[in-house]
C-alpha cells in the first residue's frame, strides 16, 4: 500500500510569492494534518482536518490556510511567503480522528528566497 | 498547555552500546506520548507510543521507553546500538486520545560510533 504522498518534493519560492503544497493520505484515512519543520526543531502543528472539516488550528498567522476534499486529500496554502516560512512541512494522515496514530509523508521542502 | 524537553540535542554512542535519549514533558491532563525516528531526508516514523495500560512500552527496532507519571519522563532506551540507529529523534505529547495535536520537543541527534 501506498503511504502518505506529498508534493511537491522540493520548492524555492521569493519572498511575497504564494505557495501550494499537496498531500494524499493513506487509502482510507479520513484525517490529515499538517506540520512545520524549521531546520533545527521539532515539528509545529499547523492543521488537523477530518471529513473536510478544520478540527484544529496551531498558532499561525492567518496567511496559513488549509483545505481537504472529498477524496481526502490536502492542500495547506500560504500567502504572502516570508524568509521565515523556510521549512519542512510535512503531513500525515490517520484512519479517523482521535485515532492518535498519525502516518507521515516525506515531506515538502520550502525554500523563501 | 504541554510541552516536551529533550536533554541533549546531540547524543553519541558507540556500536553494541546502550542508548538512552531522555524525554521530559509536561501537561494539565494524563499524556499520550510518543517517540518519532526521522532518517536524513525522510518523514516521521512512529517508533512506539503511550496511551494507557502498561507503563514500559516496546517498539519497533529494539527500542522501548517507560512512562514515569512521577518523574514526567519518557525516555527511549535500546539495549545495543546499530549503526542504522543513526537518525534523529523527537518525542511528542498529545493532550487526548481524540486530540491528534501533536506538541513535539525539539530532537536528540543520535550518532553511532563503529
């Protein structure tokens, strides 16, 4: 079975530009969520969807936004990227919410110019 | 609120050695805990996690930790290091078993020497 993909792999963007990564969760999950890795630290929790439903939101500015569709699928959007948007962010899915056992992707690698 | 401490950023062992990556946390309500392997490049696998029941939890790998309600600890323990445990490390604490939200601490790097 396929696990959680991601994509892009890498991305350079400048400063301003807006960014759209991609994530499909395992066949059958319902949840995704998503995380920022700063180089250096551990992951940040940015969103939790379930059944195309925002069920939680970390302490990020509103130039973050997410989106899950009826496949299950994600998107997480960021407008207006700033130098310290550079990241890892990765995703993860679970069979449902409150399953607590989170699969992650590989990752999408973010690079603000 | 929770968080989560781990001592020492960068932890070397030699090969055949014991490991122990040490987790602290802290939280208003009974953890779910979590031990994460990141491999250079790659996403997060879960290596093992405590939600309720028997407190020394056994992974995958060799790996095991013990929850200390006590002592607020995790910690991550493998009695003989390989050199493919080479990776880094992150423990993680969730609030509930329906809360998904995971607060991770900020990564031991362990290195192995031959």
């Amino acid at each position: 079975d396929a696990g959680v993909t991601q994509s892009p792999t890498h991305l350079i963007k400048t400063r301003g530009q807006h960014v759209t990564l991609r994530c499909s969760p395992i066949s059958g999950h319902k949840s995704v969520s998503w995380y920022q890795q700063v180089l250096g630290q551990g992951p940040q929790f940015i969103f939790q969807y379930y059944e195309k439903e925002e069920r939680g939101r970390g302490n990020f500015p509103d130039r973050f936004s997410a989106r899950q569709f009826p496949n299950y699928s994600s998107e997480l959007n960021v407008n207006a990227l700033l130098l310290g948007d550079s990241a890892l962010y990765l995703c993860a899915s679970s069979l449902v919410a409150g399953g607590n056992e989170q699969f992650f992707g590989p990752g999408t690698r973010l690079t603000v110019l | 609120a929770q968080s989560v401490t781990q001592l020492g950023s960068h932890v070397s062992v030699s090969e055949g050695a014991l490991v122990l990556l040490r987790c602290n946390y802290s939280s208003s309500v009974p953890p779910y805990l979590f031990w994460y392997v990141q491999y250079p490049n790659q996403g997060l696998q879960l290596l093992l996690k405590y939600t309720t029941g028997a407190t020394l939890v056994k992974g995958i790998n060799g790996f095991e930790a013990e929850f200390k309600k006590s002592e607020t600890s995790f910690h991550l323990t493998k009695p003989s290091a390989h050199m493919s445990d080479a990776a880094e490390y992150f423990c993680a604490v969730s609030q509930n078993f329906g809360n998904e939200k995971l607060t991770f601490g900020t990564g031991t790097r362990l290195t192995i020497i031959p």
